[in-house]
C-alpha cells in the first residue's frame, strides 16, 4: 500500500474511534501510536485498519479496535499501573496498555500465539511487556496484586482468582455472559468493602477456557 493511501486510512480509523465513543485522548494517542497492521497476518492484513475484528491463528480473533480503545479507556490505566491482560491473542491489546501502563503482563493458553505477539513486541522495541504461557483464569499469583485486569475472552462470571488479585482501588474489565449469547462487558471496582460492578455495553468474545492448549488446539 502506498503511503498517502495508508495515512487515509489510519486517518479513518481514529475518526472511527472516535465515532464509536472512544473519547479519551491518551487511548486515542495509544492507537495511533501502535499500528495494528503487524498484528493481523494472511488474507486479512488489507484489512487491518477495518474497525471489524479479524480471524487470528488458533481458532482466536484480533477484537474489533472500538472496543480495544472502549476496554482501555474504561480500565482508567495511569502510568503506574502494573496490568494483566488475560488472553494475548494478536498482542494488539497488550501493545496499546503499555502505551500507558508501567508494565503488561499477559497470558495466553496458545503458545503460537504467545511467540507471535513476542516476535511483534520486539520487532516494535515494545520492552514493557511480559508475555506468558499458561492458564490466564487463574491470573498470575506470583506477580499480584495487579493495579489493572483485563480480560479479552469471556467468563460466565468475574473470575474468583482474578478478582483476588486486583488491588484495593483497581479496576477490571471482562466480558461476563453465556458464550452463545451476547455478553456484557463489566466494568469491576475492589472497595474496601468489596467490588462495584458496572454494565459497560453488550459485546461479543470467544470464551475464557481453562487450562493451556494442546499444539493442534
């Protein structure tokens, strides 16, 4: 693609963002800064800068960007945040938090795409973010407590052990609901006292699974 061609259409896609309630200007300058080309690969790469979520290896999906950037601006992440992202997938989510937090953590059950996130990160000079293999439901016990948790499949509930390690005054974002249904995204508040729960929109993500995939998963 010639360059007045991809600048048009990375012009349209933050106007999209925008179009779509992605309102706040360090999410949008996030967006901008990481292109989302790199992580979309094969047949789908013409359509990189598409606000539509694409088909990724392992049976997984890239989240359409407008909810990459609702997600974000919902998780409020500072500059001192320590987060954990569950699910890496392409690695696009992880790229754009570390625009903004101290440190990523993410986790994934597939190993291709754990390695493939990693060889984008480095190819990036992305140096803040930690990618692991494993089982992300059961967060990461040895790094909590984590200031922001995100969640980029979907949960019937809040994840217990996931709720355990977010830090008084933290905030989670997970998609909750049935996985043939339509979700919800839910924004969760830890209190003193508890968590406070928020119904941010109605969304749709492959579901949170346990355990660490087989190779030919």
């Amino acid at each position: 693609m010639d360059p007045d061609a991809l600048a048009e259409r990375k012009m349209q896609f933050l106007f999209a963002l925008r179009s779509r309630g992605v309102t706040d200007p360090a999410v949008l300058g996030a967006m901008e800064a990481v292109d989302r080309g790199p992580f979309v690969r094969g047949l789908f790469a013409e359509r990189a800068y598409e606000d539509t979520p694409l088909p990724i290896a392992c049976g997984q999906t890239i989240s359409q960007p407008s909810v990459v950037g609702l997600m974000t601006q919902a998780l409020e992440v500072t500059s001192r945040d320590k987060v954990l992202e569950v699910g890496t997938g392409s690695g696009y989510q992880a790229a754009i938090l570390a625009q903004l937090a101290r440190r990523v953590y993410t986790v994934d059950r597939h190993k291709r795409l754990v390695h493939e996130a990693r060889g984008v990160f480095d190819a990036m000079g992305i140096v803040n973010i930690t990618s692991l293999i494993g089982d992300g439901s059961f967060g990461l016990p040895d790094q909590a407590p984590f200031d922001r948790i995100i969640v980029t499949a979907a949960a019937e509930d809040p994840p217990g052990p996931l709720l355990a390690q977010l830090k008084i005054g933290g905030i989670m974002v997970v998609p909750v609901g049935q996985s043939d249904a339509v979700q919800s995204l839910i924004r969760v508040r830890r209190t003193e006292d508890g968590f406070d729960y928020d119904e941010l929109r109605a969304v749709r993500f492959v579901p949170l699974l346990e355990g660490v995939a087989r190779e030919n998963d």
